[in-house]
C-alpha cells in the first residue's frame, strides 16, 4: 500500500484514538464522582475499565502522534510494517533503531493496559452471575479482600507479558521473535476471552432475569448498564478478534480489513465507557433546552426530570446507616388469602413487588436488612428518605402490570374514585416508619455480612407495619419530629421553602403497647399525586357537588355516598 494510504489510516487512528481518550477521560472525571468504587467489586472492576481504557487509549494515541509526526523517524520505520495496524505497531518490539526506547516502552505500557482490561471485562462478567446465583453481597470488608485479589491477578498478567517482551530484547531475532509470537498469542487468547465469557454471563443473566430470580439489590439498577456495555464492547471487539486470527493463520492479504476493524476496536474504549456513563434521562436533560413544551409534560409525566433528580446516586453501593437508622416495614395486605386462591399469579406478582421495591432503595439511600415472608426491612439514613422510598413505590405500584388472574380478587382488584381516577390496583402493601434510637445494637452477619438491628424502636417498626391498611404510609410521632428537624436543616441551608410530593396528616389510630409503656400518636403519609386514598367518599363529593345545581337533595347525595363507599372501597383482610 502505498505512502498516502498508509498516513490516511495513521490520521484516522489518530481521530478515533483522541476520541477514545477524551471519552474514557470525561466518563473516569464525572460518572464516578459520588461513587465509593472500593466498597464493591462490581464498582471497582467497571471503574478500571474505564481508567485502564484510558491508558490503553492514550498509549495509542501518543503512538500514532508520533507516526503522523514522524518522531525520531517512526513513521519511517512502521511503513515497513503492516500499514501501523495494531499487529505492526507491536512489531517496534524488535527494531533496532536508538529511538525505540520511547516507541516500546508507550506500546508496552498500551499492551499491559490492554491485558488488565480483558481481564477485568471477564470478571465483571463473573461477578455479575455470582450476584444473581447468591443473591446476596459479600459484606465491605470481603468485597475489600476481592478487589486485591484481582489487582494481583490483574498485575501478574501484565508483568508475565512485560517480562516476555523485554526478554526478547535481549534474545537472538530467531528466539526473540518466538517468544514475541507466544507473548502476543497469550494476549490475543485473552481478548477472546473477554469477549465469549461476557457473552455467555449475560446471556445466563437474562434467562434467570426472565424467571424473576432473586438479585441483590444493587445488581438490579447495575445490570441493565452493563448488559449494555457487554453488547457494546462485543460488537466493537469481536470484528478484529476475527481479523488478528485469519491475518496470522491465513497467508492473504486484509489491508483494508485490518484497518476498519482497527478502527472497530480502538472505538471499543468510547464505546464501553459512554455505555457506563450514559443514560436515558442525561440524555433528556441534555436536550431539554430545545424540547417542545408537550415532550416536556410527557416525559415529565413518564417520571423523568422530577423523579430522576437523585440519578447520580443510582448506582451506589449503600452502607447501612449506624446511628439512629430509619426502619421502614413492608407487609401485602391479604397476600395469604392470595396465594391460596392463585398461588401461580402470585408467584409473579411477589417477583414484580420485590424487583419494584428493590429498584428504589439505592436512590434513596436505602439499605435491605431482611425479608421475611413478604415484608421488606429497610433501613434508611433520613427520615425524607425513608418518607420519599414509601412514596415512590406506592406510586409505582399503582402502575405495575400485574398479573390479570390476580385483578380478580377483592384486595387486589383495581378501585376508581367516582370521577374514574384510579387509587388501587393490584397488591396493597402496607408500610410504617419509625426512627432507631441509641440503644440499638448494630452487628455484621458473619456469612452473609449484612447489617443486623436489635432494640426495641426496631421492634416497634416491625409492629407498627401491621396498624395500617393496604396501601397506607403510617408513621410514629416521634419520627415525624425527626423529620421536622431535617426539613429545618433543609431549608436552612438552601435558604428556601422545601417542596415535598406528599403531606403528612394525623390519623386516628394510636400505637400502644402497655406492656412496653409506649404510647405513640400515628400520622398517615400521603401522596400528592394519589391523593388520599382512604379518606371518605362523602368529604369527596362534598367538595365536588358544592358547585352543581341544588337540585341535588342532602338525602340523595348521602345514598349515592353510601353506595359508593360500599363498591369502591377497598377490603381489609
């Protein structure tokens, strides 16, 4: 091929590799600013992909500099090569010339990188079926001795290819050039590897996603991202993976091939670290500026803007809180009756109720002690935290798609108001908050490494979770001092009225255990955009008829109340 072809290649290796760099850079600067990469593995591994992608690519790029340049004749030397691909440039290793020096050690540097990022491609891979086979974490401090372990394993196999290359160095061209043929078979077979174990992992995730198994928290919102970035890394992979083969193997020319393949691969760096940075919603947020009033509302309404303002939070790791924890209990109203009457519909709807509940706790920092049965025990850092998990999944499950076999029984079954806005559908699940207090006893599982909680206010969370109805948000007085307190604070340091999307009422009922010499004034959480689903139809149509003609008798409109209060609300088991 000749000169001009050569140096059209090299400058758009150039473009493609500032790319590269600049997109790997950005992802390393902004999409791990908030996230403790330490504290998980899965965190640690994405994150060095992304920073050994950024090495990879900036050893690239300073390589092709120098051919587009000509630095102390290198392009000179790569013209003998294969056109500056990739198998040429590893090919400097044996040049003879003084300025190697500078050329070897920034491709060594790119190799290694290289090599450490296929590996932590595969145990990303690997960490991710293990989360869906144990459904559980390990715990910080085993998830700590993890992420050594890989380093190590990472640092041996970038040393044994570096001792490889410089020991040729130092070797007869005959012997130097077999021991460079076994280095690079070594690093190709890794590639390989990093792109067929990914694809199998994902592919088994799927499958066990589809039957709705159990899966840790945290690898719910994580794998969707990284399903992508498997996708993305195989599809710009895979192409030269099969060129390097047939190139070494097969006695034929593929200039062209090597090339757009080359290209391929060296967009593999944007490619992965824009999938781990990027999302749906930045996406909107982006093009906000310029978007129609209507898109707005749509998605506005769809949840995103208002909903995903915690986004950067999404995917963090939470630790559970330590002093004064914020303990929510779940529990499905009637799910007993449920099961014996369906158990099938069921078993679909605890998997969408669990997936869903699972969803929103690391956006608000919420923490999973245990299951037990059906009921979920959470704890949280904040009572508005607490306060805005309760009313998000409400909300949100007011919109699951569940099962139609389970619509069909009373506290499942869909509710409308009189003016056809819907308040129940599906599962009523029931929930309660209370605030820890000093004289809880915090410990660490010893095999499963999850936070446990012992005392009475944990106590008294569990027992409060089975005072309100399906449906219903309650809370302890003592909890909403609490919260008063943080929305002082709030409002203190941003110097402006706090706007919540619920309100917080009195309700009749009390907690009283005069054994423990408790009593407590419970208050009801209601959500702005539900409306309060159990306050009576009378007060309802009150407000509504007042504007109606007075035709409309006292006598019949307490009959058209009652008849509605006898269809539309909903049972309690």
């Amino acid at each position: 091929m000749d000169d001009s072809t050569h140096y059209d290649w090299t400058l758009t290796y150039v473009i493609v590799l500032a790319v590269a760099t600049a997109t790997t850079g950005t992802t390393l600067l902004l999409s791990f600013k908030h996230i403790k990469v330490g504290d998980s593995a899965v965190q640690y591994i994405t994150y060095s992909v992304c920073r050994l992608y950024f090495i990879y690519s900036l050893a690239r790029l300073l390589l092709y500099v120098g051919v587009l340049t000509n630095f102390n004749g290198l392009r000179d030397t790569l013209d003998e090569l294969d056109d500056g691909t990739l198998m040429g440039a590893r090919a400097i290793y044996s040049d003879g010339k003084k300025f190697k020096a500078v050329a070897v050690t920034v491709t060594l540097i790119g190799d290694c990188a290289l090599l450490c990022t296929t590996f932590f491609i595969t145990t990303l891979a690997y960490e991710m079926k293990r989360l869906i086979i144990k459904s559980m974490d390990r715990g910080p401090k085993r998830e700590r001795a993890i992420i050594r372990q890989y380093c190590i394993r990472a640092c041996i196999i970038a040393v044994v290819f570096a001792i490889l290359m410089v020991i040729s160095a130092f070797l007869p061209s005959s012997k130097a050039e077999t021991v460079q043929t076994i280095a690079f078979w070594f690093e190709l077979a890794c590639i390989w590897v990093s792109v067929l174990y990914p694809v199998y992992a994902t592919i088994w995730i799927s499958r066990q996603k589809r039957t709705r198994s159990a899966v840790d928290p945290a690898s719910l919102l994580l794998h969707q991202r990284i399903k992508t970035f498997v996708i993305v890394y195989c599809v710009l992979v895979f192409p030269s993976c099969i060129v390097e083969v047939l190139a070494r193997l097969a006695d034929i020319k593929m200039e062209w091939w090597v090339g757009l393949t080359q290209i391929l691969y060296y967009l593999s760096g944007a490619g992965t670290a824009f999938a781990i940075g990027i999302s749906v919603t930045c996406c909107y947020r982006a093009l906000r500026p310029v978007m129609s009033s209507s898109v707005y509302e749509q998605l506005l309404e769809g949840g995103y803007f208002q909903d995903e303002l915690g986004l950067e939070t999404m995917d963090v790791i939470v630790e559970a809180p330590i002093r004064q924890p914020i303990f929510v209990v779940t529990d499905i109203e009637g799910s007993s009756r449920l099961w014996a009457g369906n158990s099938q519909a069921m078993a679909d709807a605890q998997s969408i109720h669990d997936d869903l509940l699972r969803q929103q706790l690391p956006r608000f920092r919420g923490y999973e002690i245990t299951t037990a049965g059906d009921s979920f025990q959470l704890a949280f850092h904040c009572v508005r935290d607490a306060i805005g998990w309760c009313v998000s999944v409400q909300e949100k499950l007011l919109k699951a798609p569940w099962p139609t076999a389970l619509l069909k029984y009373d506290n499942a079954a869909r509710v409308y108001d009189i003016w056809t806005r819907l308040i129940f559908n599906g599962l009523r699940v029931r929930m309660a908050i209370h605030d820890g207090d000093e004289r809880l006893v915090c410990s660490r599982h010893r095999t499963t490494g999850k936070m446990t909680y012992l005392g009475l206010s944990e106590m008294m969370a569990r027992e409060m979770s089975e005072m309100g109805q399906g449906g219903q948000i309650v809370m302890s007085e003592s909890a909403l001092a609490v919260y008063k307190d943080e929305l002082l604070q709030t409002s203190s340091s941003t110097g402006g009225v706090v706007e919540e999307k619920f309100k917080v009422q009195p309700i009749l009922t009390t907690f009283e255990r005069p054994e423990w010499g408790i009593s407590l004034q419970l208050h009801e959480v209601v959500s702005t955009r539900i409306g309060d689903r159990f306050n009576t139809r009378i007060e309802r149509l009150s407000e509504r008829l007042r504007f109606l003609p007075h035709f409309w008798s006292e006598d019949s409109f307490t009959r058209h109340s009652d008849k509605t209060d006898r269809t539309e609300t909903p049972r309690s088991c």
